[in-house]
C-alpha cells in the first residue's frame, strides 16, 4: 500500500503545479484493484488527469516489486473531448478487464483481454464495445471469467438508438464473443 501511496503522490505532484491539472472523474481520482491470481499482489490502478487523460499502470506489493505504465490501456483519443472513466472490474480470473467510460455524457462499455495486455502489450483486440446512448449501463458483478453481470435501461439484446426500457434491467454478456441475454428485472 505504500507504493501505491509513493506513486499516487509522484502522479499528483507532476500535475499540481498546473492549476485545475488534476480532474477527477467519477469517485476518487487514483482507482485500484487487486489482479486476481497474481503471486506478487500487483494492483491495476488508474488516474484521470486533464493533460495526459487517463493514465492506468500496475503497481506490486513487495520490496522487489516493479510498476509499469500500461500504455495500451489509455482510452483517451487526444482530442479536446474530455472522456470520463465511470468504473473498472477485472474478472474473477483476471483475464478481462470491464470499464465503463463516457464521452459527452455517453456511457460505453468496453472489454480488454487484460492478461494479454500485461503480458503480450498488444495495442488492439477484438472484443465487445456496447453503446448505449442515450441510456446508461452499470456493472454489477462478474458470474465466472468470462461471463459480466450489467444493467442497463437500454435492450442490449435488440439496441436500437432511443430503445429505452423504462427501468433498469439486468443482462449477461459472455465473452469473448458478446453474446447478451436478459436475466431479470432488477
């Protein structure tokens, strides 16, 4: 946890000597989460700041542990559209990684294989990205590995632009494939 500190205040210090520099996004502006199975109790952290966007980069919990940047996570596209990261859950097996972001106010859920990521550094994959404009979509919990619990306003079954169910329901997406049905009202 003191590394995590260290670096977080490394972070921070970098952008304190710009006014405004720091932006939060949805909560607290350094997010982390343990990466399951990992030996080294790595964490998979995040932080949003207005000049470099998001920044995410995994950190060890250990006297010989080492941190890395992870450029291939940025979901920031470098233009002026500011882009907020709502939320992140890496599956139980840790080789995906959900993360819900918005443009504009426009929720998206993406998928990224996070093990080849950290272990490969691959810069594209072929994996679901669900839109839901004008609704929103929420992660709620991971059945297995590869199955994710969401709920959206939205029918991400037959999505259509405007498709609004009225009430949040809850769906369940099989990756790789995307595959979505519907569980239940919630």
């Amino acid at each position: 946890m003191l590394a995590v500190c260290i670096l977080a205040f490394s972070l921070l210090g970098a952008c304190a000597s710009k006014p405004n520099a720091l932006k939060t996004t949805h909560a607290d502006p350094l997010n982390c989460q343990a990466i399951p199975g990992n030996e080294n109790h790595q964490q998979l952290c995040v932080i949003t700041t207005v000049n470099k966007g998001d920044l995410w980069f995994v950190i060890g919990d250990g006297k010989f542990s080492q941190h890395q940047l992870i450029d291939e996570l940025s979901f920031s596209d470098g233009s002026d559209s500011p882009i907020s990261l709502y939320e992140f859950s890496i599956s139980p097996g840790g080789n995906y990684l959900a993360v819900t972001v918005a443009e504009e106010g426009h929720p998206t859920l993406l998928f990224v294989p996070l093990q080849r990521i950290l272990q490969e550094h691959i810069e594209s994959w072929d994996l679901p990205v669900i839109a839901t404009y004008p609704g929103g979509i929420n992660i709620e919990n991971w059945q297995s590995d590869n199955q994710l619990i969401v709920s959206s306003d939205q029918d991400l079954i037959d999505y259509r632009h405007g498709g609004e169910l009225g009430e949040f329901r809850n769906f369940l997406i099989h990756l790789p494939d995307g595959t979505i049905s519907l569980l239940s009202k919630q």
